[in-house]
C-alpha cells in the first residue's frame, strides 16, 4: 500500500500532512510574508502573489480550453468522429500544465513517495486501452488550494479524473476545465445523482482511467481530517481490479 504524499505548504514549510507533529495553532499564525495596514488588517502578500499568478495562468488556460472546446465541437459535430479523444485527455493535459507552471512560479512543490508501487495507468495518447484494467484510485485529504497541482504531480503526466461537487462547475475557469475534461460531479442534495455519479466514476475506473476524490467533502480550514463520505470507497471496491478478491487486503466492504 503505497504511503501518502506527504506534501510541503511553502513559503511557511509547514506539512500539511494531519499525522505531522505541527500544533495545529501553527495553522492560524499569519505566514512571515503578512504584512499589517493599519485598520485594513494582515494582508498576505504571498497569498496575493499566488491569488495573482493563478488568475493570470489561468486566463492562459481559459483560452487553450476554448479551442480544445472548438476542436472537440468540429470532431465529433462536423466529423462525425465519435471517439476522437474519448477519455478527454486533451482537457486533463492543459490543466497538467497550469498546475506544473504554478507550481513553479510560486516554489510549491509536493514531496511524492511510492508512487512506484500503484499500477501504470493510461497515459495522455494512448491509443488502446488495457487489456487487464489497471485502475487506481487516489484518495486525499483537503486542506490547501495546491491539492488539485499537487495531486497532478503525484499522478505524473497521465490522465485522470476527479470527483468534484457540482458547485465548482460554476467557477470561472475551473469550471470550464471539469465540464471540458469529462471529470465526474457530484450533486451533494440529489441522491439520484450521487447514483449517477458512482456509476460514471466506475466506468472510468474499469477503463483504465485513475480517478482522485477528496472524501472530505470540502476543504478543511484546520489541516486536521475530517470524515470521510462513503463515495470514493463504494466507487473503489467497485472499480478497482480484482477488487472482489482482495477486499481483506485493502480493508474495503
């Protein structure tokens, strides 16, 4: 069993990892990069500098999203090529690349260990899939804005999914990226829905496609973890390879 990312929060390095020794009012100290502006309060100026590097990435983003939607429209519509880019790799490859350069310009990168020891998932143009499903799902907790790059850098260039809630579909360009990338949503007030959603994360999984959820729910503000909601497991235990016959081995029912 492949041990967590143990992941580096910089500038402050504190690790955002909830089994680490930090107390966990190290969370709430403003980071040394605050400065104070009288009755304005603490303004985080690394904060600021990451809030602004994103928004500028992400503009970038938002225009190759664009005319991966145009590409996709003028296949499938006009082409009639039904299954060009069937596992929307195009989509989860320009999101690997905002992530990668915003990882870079802002010097936050992730410590990853034993990512050897998950199956090969399928890559990015991999032209057929496997014959043997080698599915993995990622399950992480929630507790900074750099998870969705971070999880990235632990997958490595591959494709994937993730499960996310179906409010961020309305976000300005995240929300664009996840509708374009065939990601799987979930509706949190609708139960048929949620079914909906389970099923759609299996047949990615039994597609050989690796699927990442945050059983959390939402991010936590502490850094400590939160309960976990059943879905990520139901989707493993239904997902995964073999999964019937090694639910002992990996503790799923």
């Amino acid at each position: 069993m492949a041990r967590p990312a143990d992941f580096l929060h910089s500038p402050t390095t504190l690790r955002s990892n909830p089994g680490s020794s930090v107390p966990l009012t190290e969370w709430q100290k403003p980071s040394r990069f605050s400065v104070k502006l009288g009755a304005v309060g603490i303004i985080n100026l690394y904060g600021l500098y990451y809030g602004l590097t994103s928004i500028f990435l992400g503009l970038i983003w938002t225009v190759a999203n664009f005319f991966t939607w145009l590409t996709y429209k003028f296949t499938w519509k006009i082409l009639l090529l039904k299954n060009f880019d069937k596992g929307r790799r195009i989509s989860v490859f320009l999101a690997h690349v905002w992530g990668v350069w915003l990882m870079r310009l802002t010097r936050c990168y992730p410590i990853i260990e034993s990512r050897d020891s998950a199956p090969t998932p399928v890559k990015y143009f991999q032209k057929s899939m496997p014959t043997v499903s080698p599915s993995v799902m990622y399950v992480a907790n929630h507790c900074s804005w750099m998870d969705i790059p971070f999880m990235g850098a632990a997958i490595g260039w591959r494709n994937y999914k993730i499960v996310a809630k179906k409010e961020l579909t309305k976000v300005p360009i995240l929300g664009q990226s996840i509708l374009l990338g065939g990601h799987v949503c979930v509706d949190r007030t609708n139960r048929r829905s949620q079914i909906q959603t389970l099923k759609k994360g299996v047949e990615w999984l039994k597609s050989g496609v690796p699927l990442c959820a945050f059983p959390e729910g939402t991010r936590s503000k502490t850094g400590r973890l939160m309960p976990f909601k059943r879905g990520a497991f139901s989707m493993a235990s239904k997902g995964v390879w073999n999964c019937e016959e090694r639910n002992d081995e990996l503790g799923i029912r």
